[in-house]
C-alpha cells in the first residue's frame, strides 16, 4: 500500500489549535494526524470539547490551525487567500450543522434552499431547478419540495441541510453532529442518506458525533481525546456463515487499533491505566508477540 499511495481527500499532520481567551489559552487540538481517502465515509467519535467542531471548522475554511499541515485534495488550506477560501467553501465542500435551523433559510421552501447555493455561483435557473429536484429526490424529499421548514420534521430538515450542502456538487461533506438533535429511528435514516449519498456520488463524507454507535453504521470511526486521534475502529461485513449466532441481515465487525502517530506516540486508553494501576511511569518491553506495557516500580 505504501508504495502505490494516491492523493488523499484530507490529509491532516500534526494539527495544533490555540484560542486565546483573554489570558487563557485552550488547546483544543495537539498534533492530530488524520487521512481520509477519496470516497471514504469516516467518523470521528468523541466527548464534548474533545476538539471536533475545532477540526470541521478548520477543514471548511472557516478557521485556521495553529500549527501543523492540512490539505485538501493536495491543496494546501494554510496558503490559500481570501478570494480562494471563499471560492473552496463555495464549490469545494459542503456544511451540514448539528442545529437544524441553521442549515436552512426559514422563509424560503425546501427546493428554494437548495438552489441558493447555485445562484451565489451563477448557475442558470434552469439547471438551478432542474438540479436542486434531483437532489431533493436523492434524500427522499420528491414530495417535499415547496415545504417550508415549519412544515418540516427534524429529520426531514437534515435532508434538506444534506441536498443543500450538495448544491454545487462538491467533492466533500463535513457534518458536525448532524444527528444529535433527533430520535434514533430518525437519525438513522439520516445516516442512510449519507450513505445513499457517499454511493451515488462518491462523496467523501466525515462526519463529527459523539455518540460511538455510529461505528455500526460507517466503515471506519476514529476517536478524537483530548485534540488528538487515539483510537480507530474499522467495520467489516463479515461474510462467515455462522448461523447459530446471527440473526437474518448483513453481519458486522468491529476492530479496534490503537493509533501510532508521526513521533511514534500512542495514547492509552484512560480506563485501561487505571485497570493497570500505570500513572505517570510505565515500563517497556519488548515480547515475542508484542510490546508489553507495566506500572513503573514507583505506581506499585
Ligand atoms: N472560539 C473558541 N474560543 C475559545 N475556546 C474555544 C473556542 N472554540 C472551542 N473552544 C474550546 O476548544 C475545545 C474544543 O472545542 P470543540 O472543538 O468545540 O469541541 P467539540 O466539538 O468536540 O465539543 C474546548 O475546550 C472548547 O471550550
Ligand atoms: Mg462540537
């Protein structure tokens, strides 16, 4: 694999983020290394202030690292100016937010809102229509279309905020939570529709959330502690016959890896030092199958 490596979608190395709050600051990424291919669908799974929302924002153009390289399909996000941002948000990558009201105008209907996007880059009016119709029926809307979004169900406008994004077909969609808001059944659905998307037209989809059942439903989940990747967990449909213990459906399973960053750093899982009794020493050794990690004499 490594020898025939094609250009990833997003390739993040060693990203750091500072805000600074008065005289505070917060690190909310240290050194996060992420590469999504072309085509992938891929979660990162973390607490509340881990640094997601940090991490999207930084993709989408809307902010930038305090250090560390990103790019994008091989364009560097860090040396682009004003008028290249604008243009890469534009046509480059779509949005979708975790709060429903934000992704759509209220006093404009479903397909109203899809077009919009493509009247801020020219397009005529009859792709326009023509366009935002296809993608309304891509997410299940067909019978939806002049809804305004109080006529719309909460699910039914992460639909909407997903044909919207997809406006000027870029090659990307970031959402942040975009089911954190509605019921399981419905933010089911809502996934399948990424699904469906990231199969009909090859989208590269990443997708924030907080909640690691997510894992069932995407390929690959990476989970963000504290600003930087620790953990991936990678789906396989398994194709084994094991009747006895399966139900009727496609069978999945999950394998775990502990990420090795750039310097060779790997975090430990928290609850796992604490079982091993490990705190701020640990000893190393090599083993015939492994590396074995133990409390240092100090933490006995
Ligand atoms: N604009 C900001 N100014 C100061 N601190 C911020 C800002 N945005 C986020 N943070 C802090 O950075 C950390 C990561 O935040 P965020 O990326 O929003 O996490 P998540 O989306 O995983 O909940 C948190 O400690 C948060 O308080
Ligand atoms: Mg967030």
């Amino acid at each position: 694999m490594e020898h025939t490596k094609t250009l990833a979608h997003i390739s993040c190395e060693d990203v750091f983020k500072i805000y600074k709050v008065a005289d505070l600051e917060v690190v909310a990424l240290r050194g996060l290394d992420l590469e999504v291919e072309r085509g992938e669908i891929v979660a990162i799974v973390g607490a509340s202030g881990s640094g997601k929302s940090t991490l999207l924002n930084i993709l989408a153009g809307y902010d930038l690292p305090s250090a560390g390289k990103v790019s994008v399909l091989g364009r560097d996000l860090l040396s682009m100016n004003s008028a290249e941002v604008e243009k890469y948000r534009r046509t480059e990558v779509g949005f979708i937010w975790q709060q429903t009201g934000r992704n759509m105008f209220p006093y404009l209907t479903a397909i109203e809102n899809v077009e919009l996007p493509m009247m801020l880059i020219g397009e005529v009016s009859a792709k326009r229509r023509q366009r935002a119709e296809e993608l309304l029926e891509l997410v299940g809307l067909s019978d939806r279309m002049s809804h305004a979004q109080d006529k719309l169900s909460g699910g039914e406008q992460q639909r909407v905020a997903i044909a919207i994004s997809l406006a000027n077909n870029p090659p990307l969609l970031l959402a942040d939570e975009p089911t954190g808001e509605l019921d399981d059944a419905t933010a089911n659905e809502v996934m399948q529709v990424f699904e469906s998307v990231n199969k009909e037209l090859r989208t590269t989809i990443l997708i924030v959330s907080h909640d690691q059942d997510i894992a069932y439903k995407v390929d690959r989940v990476v989970l963000i502690r504290d600003g930087k990747l620790s953990t991936e967990i990678i789906r396989y449909k398994s194709d084994k016959q094991e009747s006895q213990t399966e139900t009727a459906g496609d069978s999945t399973e999950l394998e775990e890896f502990v990420l090795v960053d750039g310097s060779g750093r790997v975090q430990v899982p928290k609850p796992l030092l604490d079982h091993l009794k490990i705190g701020r020493r640990a000893k190393i050794r090599i083993d015939n199958n492994g590396v074995i990690l133990e409390p240092g004499d100090a933490d006995k």
